[in-house]
C-alpha cells in the first residue's frame, strides 16, 4: 500500500516535471525559452555559467536523489537549453553545452574524489540537532554589501562566531577583512577559489550555520547543498527564477529536514510588527484588501561607476560594481515582480498564510519600459552614445501583481524600481472596521477615528509597539534599514542556537520567492491567471 502510494506520488512528479519541460517547447512559453537564451549577454559566456550551475545543481540531486528520475530531468535540462540554441540559431552552444557538461562532470567527480565529498553526498546526511550549542559557527557565503551587513552585527554578539567565508571578489574580501580589523578580530577561513569554492566551505569548515547573500541566480543550488550537508541555512531574499527552484528547496528540505530560515527582515520592522498586534487584536476587523510591494528607485544600484556600489554612473554586468553587476541582467532579460518578498512577507503574517490560509493564483500586468534607458541617455557619464544606450530593458517600470486568497482576501503587490521616487514598500491592511496605510502613515478606524477623515498612523504605532522593540530598542540602534536588521539576525542566531521554531521556513521562502516566475508566465502569456502550487501537498 505505501509502496504504490509512494509510486503514486513519484509518477505525479515525473508528471509534473514533464508538463513544465514540455510546456517550456509550447508557444505559449516560447516567450520564456527565448528569454533564457536572451539572458546571455555575451551568450558563450553566459550559458557556459548557466551550464556550469546547472549541472552542480544536477551533480548534487544525482548523489541525494532518486537517480532515475533526476537523470530524467537533466536530459530534459540539457534538450532545454538546445532548444533555445536552436531557437536562436545558435548550434554552436549546443555543442559548447555538451563539451562544458562532459568536461564538468569529469572535474567533479575528479575533485569529489580528491576532497572526500563523494563519501558525504552519499551518505545522504540528516539534520541532526547538535547538544544544543551556545555558540554558533557561521560560515558566510557572498561577502558583498549584504554578507558585509551580516557580518558586522555577527561580530557585535557574543553567542557566535564567522569561522569561514565564501567569495571569490578579491575587493569584497578585503572590506570584509576591513570589518573583522574594526571588531579586533582576525579573518576566519576564506574559500575564494572560484564560484564553486563554497562547496569546500560546506564540507571542509563545517560550521553549524551558513548565510548566504550572493546573486539570485546562486541561490538555490547553495542552500540544497547546505541543507544536504545538514548546515543551517539562512537564506537571503529574492524572488525564484523558475518554479523548480522552489520545489528544489522544499524538496531538500524533506529529505535532509535541515532547517532553512529565509531572511526576510521586513517582517521585522517596527511599524510592520505594530500593525500586527493591531491585526491581532481585531482593529481593523476582518482583513479583506492588502497592499504591498518594492517601490524603490534602483537606478543607482543597477547602474554605477564600476568602482563602488552607489558611484555615479551608468556601468553594469562586467564593467558594473556590487548589485550592477548581476542584477541588472534580471532587468534587461525578465519582465515580472522580481523582488516581492519585502511585501508579501509582512502581508503573510497579517493574513495568517499557512494557518488555512493560502495564496491562490495571481495575475500580473506590466507597463512599457523607459526609467533605465532614460538614466543611462541623461546621465552626465552616460548620453545617446553611450553603449549601454542601445540595451533593451524588458522590465516594465512598474509591474502589478494581483493575488486572491483562499480566505477571500485580495492582494495587490508593485514592483516599481526603475523611475524617480521616494523609497516606499507602499503598505495598505484594510479591513471590515479601518486601515492603516503606510505611504502618509495614516489610519483610520470607524467610530474611532473623525469620520471619513484620516488619522496620524504615529501615535497608534506606539501605542501597539511590539514588546520585542521596546525590549530591544537599544540593542538594533545603528544596525541596517532602521534597526530591524538586528532582529532579523538576532532570530535567526537563536533559532540555530535554542532550536527555536523558524519563523519565516522553507514553505514560505517557496511560495513568495514562487510570485516571481508566475508574474512572468502570467505577463508572457498576456495576463493570463497563474495557479500558485501548494508546496505542503
Ligand atoms: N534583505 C535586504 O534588505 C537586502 C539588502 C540588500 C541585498 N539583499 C540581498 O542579498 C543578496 C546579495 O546582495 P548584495 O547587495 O550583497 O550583492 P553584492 O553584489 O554586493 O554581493 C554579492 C556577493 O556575492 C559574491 N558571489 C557571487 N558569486 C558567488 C559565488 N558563486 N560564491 C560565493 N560568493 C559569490 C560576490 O562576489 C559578491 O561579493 C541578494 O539576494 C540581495 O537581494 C537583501
């Protein structure tokens, strides 16, 4: 009985890991294969990456999985990428994909040999909580502004320690070495041998924790193989590039049981956490309307002088600093919400997700696109001659996303970073008695508040501060975005440590990073609603 339940099931993947490879061929995704190849901007080079992080990806499931179906889904990987080099007209890539595949899976298994990984990838390992530790080894990987943040405030505790850190940035290594001399303290074990060099982390440092603040694009590949070497993974934000990256962490999750903690820090902030003591307590009675989103003016970020992270000008991918060398190439190839989880985080521990209650589909509309373009053509170091002039950004400026509730509650999300404006993440919790808005800090509560007159927000969000804040005010003074990078750190420190329930899980780091490929297939397809799965199931 259990064995063809568990046949049952395993059929169902096969099933769905074919409905997404064959969909990807359909003209419907057409749009989708073509973005992936599109993705390259100099394309030898860039599916030669893509390649090489696939197929670590693929290394690693070959070892922890069933064998049979992975080896299934990378023959598909790999007719995948053809397709698109077909597509393109480019049969060389084709050929350069299978050379880079056979010449990988030889130094792998070469360098697995060497290192002794082998014996550990198959030893298929299981979260095991240690004695309970009160000092925690951290291991960090990506070391850049993010990793640097982290850094500091781990190096302010004393309930534990960076023992190794993973970067191969030689300027980034040497900031980070810049904030250990600042705390008195030496540099841990540093692992900068390329981009692969954090497996030795893993498996030569072994620390009980890992962060990991590298490119969206590194993301999951570095967190399965954390969780498979039974690391407690804490997993910095953003969105998913495909589906099967969500499924890969929940899938390495219920294998290894390794905790993995997805760090959103929003759900820390302090008018966030008022709100939702209001929420608890009934004030705005039943919630119907939520707003949210990333209204941010990237430009400075996605573009700068190469040298620093916000150094004036209109630089990215190689000749870019810091984010512009990564994360502009997500705005020149997609068209989605890439970057929801510092709305939606908030908006799911209002709502209660998880608890009954689920995001079902979304659909996502995007405007036309001309906030990057215009940058680079008025900036003093930019003009109508300069090269990056002539890129195509297929982002829209401001893409919406809408969502409906299995309770019935809707959801309206922004994704806007690439025109003039003030920062905002644009917060609205509105329900059968009142709102609180966060764009004028404004609230209003029936019978309560003057009638049909809006209220100063402040004066409630000191009355519901969060006892957490009031406790530990003093502690988050100076630590990033206004003090709740503090929290966040310090949670996800004590989770490792007291074994505490993570707040924020691998169930939920799927479904919000999943808003990211469903708002692009729902735009690619033209606006067509896009069902949310149900990662528990
Ligand atoms: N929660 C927040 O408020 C917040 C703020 C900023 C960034 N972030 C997130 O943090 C992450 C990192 O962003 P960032 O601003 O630090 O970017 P960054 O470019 O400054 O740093 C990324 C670092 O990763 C390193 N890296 C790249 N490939 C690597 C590999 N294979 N192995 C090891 N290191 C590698 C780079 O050399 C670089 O030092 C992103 O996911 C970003 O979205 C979150």
């Amino acid at each position: 009985m259990e064995k063809n339940s568990r046949r049952t099931r395993r059929t169902q993947r096969r099933g769905d890991i074919q409905a997404d490879l064959t969909g990807f061929a359909k003209p419907r995704n057409h749009d989708l294969a073509v973005q992936l190849v599109n993705r390259v901007g100099n394309p030898l080079q860039r599916l030669h990456d893509v390649a090489i992080n696939r197929y670590v990806a693929d290394a690693f499931n070959l070892a922890f999985n069933d064998a049979a179906e992975v080896g299934y889904h990378a023959l598909h990987a790999v007719q995948r990428y053809c397709i698109c080099a077909v597509g393109q007209g480019m049969a060389e890539l084709h050929r350069f994909v299978a050379m880079e595949r056979r010449n990988f899976i030889r130094n792998t298994v070469a360098a697995a040999g060497a290192i002794g990984l082998q014996g550990n990838l198959m030893a298929r390992p299981k979260w095991k909580r240690k004695s309970l530790v009160n000092k925690l080894h951290i291991g960090i990987i990506g070391s850049g502004m993010r990793g640097q943040a982290h850094i500091d405030l781990l190096l302010r505790r004393h309930d534990c320690e960076v023992t190794a850190i993973a970067d191969p940035d030689p300027v980034m290594l040497k900031q980070t070495q810049a904030i250990f001399e600042r705390h008195g303290k030496t540099m841990p074990a540093v692992y900068d041998k390329g981009n692969h060099d954090y497996i030795r982390l893993l498996t030569m440092a072994k620390p009980d924790a890992v962060i990991i603040s590298t490119p969206w694009e590194w993301h999951t590949q570095m967190a399965v193989a954390a969780m498979k070497e039974g690391i407690y993974t804490g997993l910095e934000v953003s969105g998913a590039v495909t589906l099967d990256e969500c499924w890969a962490l929940v899938n390495a999750y219920k294998s290894t049981r390794t905790p993995l903690y997805f760090l959103e820090n929003v759900c820390f902030r302090r008018d966030v956490m008022a709100v939702l003591t209001m929420v608890r307590e009934g004030l705005f009675g039943e919630l119907i309307h939520l707003e949210c989103g990333y209204q941010h003016d990237l430009r400075g970020v996605k573009f700068n002088d190469g040298v620093t992270a916000y150094g004036p000008g209109v630089e990215f991918g190689e000749r870019g600093f810091s984010e512009a060398k990564w994360r502009t190439w997500h705005s020149q190839y997609r068209n989605g919400d890439l970057y929801p989880t510092h709305g939606i985080g908030p908006v799911a521990q209002w709502i209660n997700f998880d608890r009954g209650n689920r995001m079902e589909r979304l659909v996502s509309v995007a405007s036309k696109s001309r906030g990057l373009h215009n940058y680079i053509v008025n900036h003093p170091k930019g003009g109508q001659d300069h090269p990056n002039a002539e890129v195509d950004f297929r982002l829209g400026d401001v893409v919406t996303t809408s969502i409906t509730c299995t309770h019935g509650e809707t959801i309206v999300m922004y994704h806007d970073t690439n025109l003039p404006r003030p920062y905002s993440l644009g917060f609205r919790v509105q329900g059968t008695r009142g709102l609180w808005m966060d764009v004028n800090n404004s609230l209003y509560v029936e019978g309560v508040s003057p009638a049909h007159q809006w209220e100063d927000a402040g004066p409630w969000l000191k009355k519901y501060d969060h006892p957490l804040w009031a406790r530990h005010e003093k502690d988050a003074e100076g630590a990033g975005h206004g003090g709740m990078d503090w929290f966040l750190i310090d949670s996800f420190v004590r989770c490792g440590i007291d074994g505490l329930e993570i707040p924020f899980d691998v169930y939920d780091a799927a479904t919000w990073k999943a808003i990211t490929p469903l708002s692009e297939a729902s735009i690619a397809s033209g606006n067509m609603p896009q069902e949310f799965p149900d990662f528990k199931k």
